[in-house]
C-alpha cells in the first residue's frame, strides 16, 4: 500500500506542474488536449503489459438493473450539487433532480438486496472494520479536494503568483508521500499502530483549519502557508497506507475484489464530492455577500474570506474522520 501511495503521489507531482506550465505557456484549453496522448500511450502499454489470467464463469449473470440505478443516483446527485451552486431556490429542475436522486438510491438498495449476483454485495456493511475506514477514506479525499479546488484560486486570486508558480507549490504534499508512503507502510508493518491513520487525519485537520485562518488573514507570507502544505502531507503519509490497508484485510477472503473496487468507487465519488461541495459553498457565500460574478474575479478581499471559511469547513470535517478513525482503533 505504501509503494501504490507514493506511485500515485509521482503522477500527483507531475501533474500540478505540467499544468501550471501548460496554461502559463499554451493557455487552459489544452491541459485537456494533453491527455490525448497520455491516453494512448497508457492504452498501448496496457494493452501491451496488463495480461491478466481469465477464470471465465460459464454462467455469467449481469445485475444490468444495479448497474443502471448506481449511475444514475451517482449521476443526479453530482448534478444536484451543480444546480445548487447555481441556484438555492426550489428551482424545477432542482427538485427533479432530488427525486431522481432519492428514487434511483432507493431502487438501487432494493435491487442490490435481492439479486443473486448484486454488482455491489450489501453483505459487506455489516464488517465495520471495513466500514469505518471507508467512511474516513471518503471524509480524506473530500477535504482533500477541497483544497486542490480552491488553493489555486488562493494563490493567483489573493497572492498574485502565475499558474506556473502554483503547480510548484503543488509539488509540496506530494513529494512528501513519494518518500514517506512506503516508510509508513513499512513502520505499520513492524509495529501496527492502531491509531496511525486517526494521528494522520488529526494533523491533516490541524493543518486545514490553520491555513483557512491564515488565508483569512489581512497579511500574506508564503512561508506559513507552505509549512501548512507540509503538514498535510505529512498527515496524508500517516493516514492513507495504514487506512487503505485496513480496508484490504477487513473482508474474508472471498470478498476481496469487492473491497477493492468499492474503496476505488469511494475514492472517486470523495473526490466528485470534495469538488461539488467546494463550489455549493463558495457560490453560498458569494450569494450572501451580493455578489454573482465569476470567482476569479471577485476581489482579493472576498476570496480571501469565502476560501477561509470553506478550508476551515475541510479541516472540521477532517476532525470528524479522526473520530472515526480513533473509534475504529478502539473496537480493533
């Protein structure tokens, strides 16, 4: 788990960087168009090295009904969220939405709970070592894009610095885990600190909540907010290797791919959530001061408070994931 942690933290370095770079030099739209490439060269080498050994089920029976519900409640609710962040009036196509959303994760359940062979087995919810860590997993990556989200804004909106500049400063959390992932991993191992994720997800909430009250500040000095940008990454070091490995060994044998691709669906929805949720709040606070333009320009003064006030909301939501991690290490 540690080595997958600090693979993903290599493309999370690349990544900030070559995009700063690309909007500075070429302009936004193609930090889309790079990904063509990539694309194929991942499709070639995929093609080409993943070969996997098949057991093919002669009797293969598709839950094609569970499968069209768990798109569309996930569907309807990130558009929920989209129309919210326009509009929080009982707009038509808002409560169109809500039903749609209501209706499709209540056919989903039903579904799931009665198929022979449920794309998703509800059996698993009753292991809570495995659902705890789950529910922190999804609270990490929430609060974690609600600051990839907004930091940016931060930085070129309030501080001035280029696109370029801030992809550096991006480097930050991730270079931290390339290194500290597998001597995490490895330190978990040997000793099997059961409160190792609850100490990552606290520092991660500490860390959060302090760079919100630093960007609400009326003074800007880079320094304070990098050393935050260190302590989350750090924190993150602490909390996703014992986590994740926690979740992997929570089910029977049997069930294991479950649990790996439910974590892999979780970890995705966290992230569409982190940045839906980013964009309700925002557009909440901008409502209430009056203003309806766009966010970049708003005003350092504006962005600086709305920003404040949505990283302290991350960093609050990160002191609820410590909870239910510390409980987790309790009933171990």
């Amino acid at each position: 788990m540690g080595y997958i942690g600090a693979t993903v933290a290599i493309g999370s370095i690349i990544g900030p960087t070559l995009g700063g770079f690309i909007v500075d030099l070429l302009g936004w739209k193609y930090i889309f168009l790079i990904n063509v490439p990539i694309g194929l060269t991942q499709l070639l080498l995929s093609s080409r090295y993943m070969k996997i050994a098949e057991d093919r089920s002669s009797n293969l029976e598709v839950d094609w009904i569970g499968a069209v519900t768990l798109i569309t409640f996930i569907v309807s609710l990130m558009a929920l969220l989209g129309e919210l962040s326009i509009s929080f009036t009982f707009q038509p196509s808002i409560v169109v939405l809500a039903l749609i959303f209501i209706g499709s994760l209540a056919a989903f359940v039903i579904t799931e709970s009665r198929h022979d062979a449920p794309i998703l087995d509800l059996s698993i919810f009753r292991y809570r070592m495995f659902v705890l860590p789950c529910i922190s997993m999804i609270i990490f990556f929430v609060a974690n894009l609600m600051i990839s989200i907004l930091g940016p804004f931060y930085f070129e909106g309030v501080m001035g610095y280029t696109a370029s500049q801030v992809g550096l400063i991006y480097l930050i959390v991730p270079a931290i885990m390339v290194f500290g992932a597998p001597v995490t991993g490895w330190i978990y191992d040997k000793h099997q600190f059961r409160y190792l994720a609850a100490l990552g997800m606290l520092i991660m909430a500490i860390s959060m909540m302090l760079f919100g009250y630093l960007a609400g500040r009326a003074g800007h000095d880079l320094l304070p907010l990098l050393f935050t940008f260190m302590c989350m990454g750090i924190g993150g070091v602490f909390f996703q290797s014992p986590n994740n490995t926690e979740v992997m060994r929570a089910l029977p044998k049997a069930k294991i791919n479950i649990a790996s691709s439910f974590t892999a669906t979780l970890r995705n929805l966290g992230m569409a959530l982190g940045v839906s949720f980013s964009g309700v709040l925002v557009s909440m606070q901008l409502a209430q001061a009056g203003y309806y333009g766009t966010f970049i320009e708003a005003g350092p003064v504006l962005l600086s408070m709305t920003i404040s006030r949505v990283v302290i909301l991350a960093g609050m939501l990160c002191i609820v994931g410590t909870l239910v991690s510390i409980y987790r290490g309790v009933i171990s």
